[in-house]
C-alpha cells in the first residue's frame, strides 16, 4: 500500500516537474511518508523512476506479447499493437515526455542527467518492445503479406510515427481519437501514401 502510494506521488512529481528538477523530498511529502519508509522500497531517485518506468510498462508489454502470439494475420496483429501503443502513450504521455527527454536530450532546456549506462538500462526496454513489432513484420513477409523490407527500420519507424502523433498532440484519451488514429497510423504504414 505505502510502496504503491510512493510510486503514485513520484509519477506525479517526476510527470509535472522532470527527472532533473524532482526531488524525493517532494515525492515524500505528496505521499504523506517518511523518508526511511521510501528507502525501504528504493535505493535512490534512479531506482525509483526505473520502477515506475518499468511497472508501467509491464501490462503493456504483456498485451504486446499476448498480440505478437495469436493465430491470425500478421496485418491484423500490427493493427491491434499500434492500438495498444496509442493507449500506452497516451495513458502515460506526461512520463513518457521526461524519459524521451533523459534518453535523448528532447524537450526541455535542462540537459539530460542520465549516464551512458542509465541510458543503456532503459534502452534495453524499448528494444524489448520494437523487438515484438519485428517479429510481427517478419511473420507478415513469411506470410507473404509484407514486403521484404528491413524490419529493424520499419519497427522503429512505426514506433517513431506512434510516439510522435501522441506528443504532439494529434491523439486525444477517448475511445474515438484512439480509433481514428490507430486506423490512419495502421493504413499510412501498411498501405503508404502514393497511388498503386
């Protein structure tokens, strides 16, 4: 219960103030504990964004896989993954933000206080992530219904393209936005933009 109230107050924290500029003392006070109450649970501010990063992610990335090894069509599985990344990114878009912001340097003036080695650990996440849109797009060319293409670049990209139309705003939280866009996304993607 305290450790989930913890996580509750830093996702607040780390979402309206950054990595850089959260405090854990502030973390502390939104969820009403002592200090020695949230160094029981996590070592450092690192230890606890990590958690939070990766306790989010978990049911997303459970859903991915679940998509990745169902017996249908490899195009109706990259539609429904798009789905689920729109959800994810826009149910955590706030986060999100200040973790592209520590990997890449994107978004705010302050620079990144990540080292090479945190960037690494949270790296390793996504690849985990852009490595089931791969085998998607793979079992879409042994199925005859993908282009030979290379798949590491079109995951990425797919990704980029997922990531990018929620952080500028072109995705709204509701049920028809979230369609609207996976639909669009799903056909650009699969389908391109010039005449055939």
């Amino acid at each position: 219960m305290k450790r989930q109230q913890i996580l509750e107050a830093a996702y607040t924290i780390f979402s309206r103030k950054g990595y850089h500029r959260a405090t854990v003392d502030e973390i502390i006070a939104l969820a009403d504990t002592g200090k020695g109450t949230v160094y029981k649970y996590f070592v450092n501010k690192e230890q606890l964004f990590y958690t939070l990063i990766k306790e989010r992610s978990a049911n997303f990335e459970a859903e991915l896989k679940e998509i990745s090894v169902l017996t249908e069509p490899a195009l109706n599985k990259v539609k429904k993954a798009i789905r689920i990344f729109l959800e994810f990114y826009i149910a955590n878009a706030d986060l999100w933000r200040v973790l592209m912001h520590e990997m890449r340097g994107l978004g705010h003036e302050e620079p990144s206080n990540f080292t090479e080695a945190q960037r690494e650990k949270y790296r390793e996440r996504f690849v985990h992530t852009i490595g089931i849109l791969q085998a998607i797009l793979q079992e879409g060319i042994e199925q005859g219904t993908i282009r030979n293409c290379d798949i590491h670049k079109a995951a990425h990209g797919l990704f980029s393209v997922i990531v990018m139309m929620v952080f500028q705003g072109f995705v709204e939280d509701s049920r028809e936005s979230i369609d609207t866009a996976a639909n669009s996304i799903a056909d650009i993607f699969l389908y391109g933009v010039a005449r055939h």
